[in-house]
C-alpha cells in the first residue's frame, strides 16, 4: 500500500514522500503508525553518522495493526502496539533473556529493508523505520498496549525509556541504596524513576538544566545536583553520598562525564555507561573500589516483558514516564529536532496522520 514517510536522502534532509509498504508475511505485522519517538541515535543518523540514505529512521513507534501475516499469533487487526527492536527469539543470548544480545542484532537494526522508495527497498532500521505511517515489523517485537496509558506514549518505551530502567536494573539496586544519575533526558529521567521503583533511598540527579533538575525532583529525586552551579562537582556529590553510589548511571554519551561517573562510584557499586559513545572512552578505574563496569545496549533488559510490565506500571500510577514526552505533528519534525537539540524538551514524540 502507499504512504508517506519522512525520507532521509542526504544528511540533514527529510522530505516528506510517497513510499509502498507491501503485504506483510510470516509473522509480520504492518501497522499504522499514529505516533513515534524519536530518538538521539535517529538524530546521529539523519545527520549522517551511520551513512545510511536514504533512510527512514524512526525506532520508537506506535500504532493500529493494520494487517498480520499468517503466521502471527499475538495480535489482530485494531490492535494498539508500541514496537521496539527485533531479536531472534532462539538464540543462545535471547534465550537467557539477553535480547538486546541477539546474534541477529545488528541485521535486524541495519538489514535489506521491507519498504520501497522510488522502487528501490531502503534499508531497514531497527526492524521498523517508524518515521513513516505505515510501516512493516515483526510481531516478536510488538507489545499491546494496555488500558489506562495514552496509546500514542508507547513508543519510547521500546528504546529510551527501557534502556534507563534496564540500566539501573543491571546495577543489582537493593532498598536503601544511593543512586548517581549523571544526564537528564529519556534514558538519564527512566533510570530515575527506575531507581525510585528499586527504593533507592538517596537518588541524586545530576544535570545543568534548571527545569530539567526540578522535573527531575518531581519524578523521583531526592537530590540534584546543578553542575553549572559546582566549583567541585565531584565534592558537591559527595556531599550528599560520602561513600559514593551503589548504582551509577552515566546517560550524556560526554567522555568527560565518564571520568566524573567513575570518581562517585562507591564501593562494590555498578557504573552503567547507558548513552552512545562517539568521543574517547576514559576509563580510569580505582582498584580500591572493587566496582563492576557495564556498557551495553538498551539496558541489558528482555525488552518484550519489560516494555509490557513499565507500562502497566504508568497504568497504574507507578511510573509516570508520560511525563517525559512533548508532542509535535510529523510534518513537524525538524522544530522538534531542534529542541531536542538545544534541551527544551526531553522526550519529543511526533503525531502521525493517516
Ligand atoms: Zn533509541
Ligand atoms: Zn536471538
């Protein structure tokens, strides 16, 4: 069928253009995309990162099944769906739970596409080039959104929101532990409000926003720390958690940021490295903490279940993750972009037409 996609054909271009969706297969579902994230790895593309056009980015949508191969078995026509990353489900990594190791991974981020643009297929992106409204995915990496949450917030919790509760997850949090946040948009807010749920005691947000910090306190912080306002950041955190974090989330992607992420990482504490690193890792560990380092991908966490389980949460009050998101109409894209870009808003989320 046609539709219309936000075509990447150089960097820093989108237009606006006629795209075909074919039938779905196997188990394939195609959806009708009413809303989609966007995320800072969709930006690092459509600015030319990963040479890739033309592209359709987009990896945080949410739709309306439009129509299910025949081989599909959890959903039907009409059903509401967030999607999030493909994974095999029979590999050795995704059946320890480990999706976001799956040995298909990156074929399933960057393979042969399923969309057709000027009769060519464009590639595939996250099993989902969301940035169009209507697009093909598999039904393994579907969710159905439940009653009580805003259909068009799915989205993100596929990529941004997931990555910051599985980053914090992966850290072991125990009840009455410190938590260190360093970064304050999706994944930096999500690991917060994680860490809240954990019971973390002291959770400590560190940010240079103003308006970003007081949300930060309203989500579940009960310490921020504004960097702008520190001589000695370092002193100032440990002001308030003499012996350091248990948990410590470093979600800026800055190298600079790293060095100050290690240096209030308490004894036997998990530092999680959960951004996308572009500048030179520094990496100097203190041998006298016995700390664990862990960097991985969309936080370590089987996405499926989680995704399912975060969003029953916000259903019922627990994890207010709407809050994040700003709303723009798709044709909006590049206001959005830009105040992704200058920190006026965190999560920007497009609404889609039909
Ligand atoms: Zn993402
Ligand atoms: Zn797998």
């Amino acid at each position: 069928m046609k539709a219309t996609a936000a075509v990447c054909p150089a960097p820093n271009k989108i237009i606006f253009d006629e795209v075909d969706v074919r039938e779905p297969v196997g188990s394939e579902i195609r959806v009708k995309i009413t809303a989609v994230g966007i995320c800072g790895t969709d930006m690092t593309a459509i600015h030319g990162g990963t040479g890739m056009f033309p592209l359709i980015a987009g990896h945080e949508g949410a739709g309306i099944v439009e129509s299910v191969g025949p081989d599909v078995t959890r959903f039907k026509v009409g059903d509401r769906v967030g999607i999030t990353y493909a994974s095999c489900g029979k590999c050795k990594w995704c059946q320890m739970g480990k999706t976001s190791l799956c040995d298909t991974y990156m074929g399933n981020f960057f393979g042969p596409g399923r969309i057709n643009y000027k009769n060519r297929p464009i590639p595939n992106w996250f099993s989902q080039n969301s940035f169009s409204n209507v697009t093909l995915t598999n039904e393994a990496n579907a969710t159905k959104v439940p009653d009580g949450i805003d259909p068009d917030t799915a989205g993100p919790y596929g990529c941004g929101i997931m990555t910051g509760v599985g980053s914090v997850m992966a850290c072991n949090p125990q009840p009455g532990d410190t938590a260190i946040i360093f970064g304050l948009g999706t994944v930096g807010m999500s690991a917060m409000m994680g860490a809240k749920m954990a019971g973390c005691s002291k959770i400590i947000a560190v940010g240079g926003t103003p308006w970003k910090l007081e949300l930060a306190k309203e989500l579940g912080a009960t310490h921020v720390v504004n960097r702008k306002e520190e001589e000695d950041l370092i002193a100032a955190i440990k002001a308030i958690a003499p012996e350091g974090g248990k948990v410590v989330i470093e979600a800026t992607g800055h190298s600079n940021v790293c060095e100050e992420a290690t240096k209030v990482l308490g004894k036997m504490g998990t530092l999680y490295f959960a951004a996308l690193y572009h500048e030179p890792f520094p990496f100097f560990p203190d041998m006298t903490i016995n700390g664990t380092y862990k960097h991985g991908g969309m936080g370590e966490w089987e996405a499926v279940p989680n995704i399912e389980r975060l969003m029953k949460l916000t259903a019922e009050g627990k994890f207010p993750a709407d809050k994040l998101i700003t709303y723009y109409d798709f044709n909006d894209m590049d206001r959005a972009i830009d105040d992704l870009t200058h920190q006026r808003v965190i999560k920007a989320v497009l609404k889609v037409q039909d």
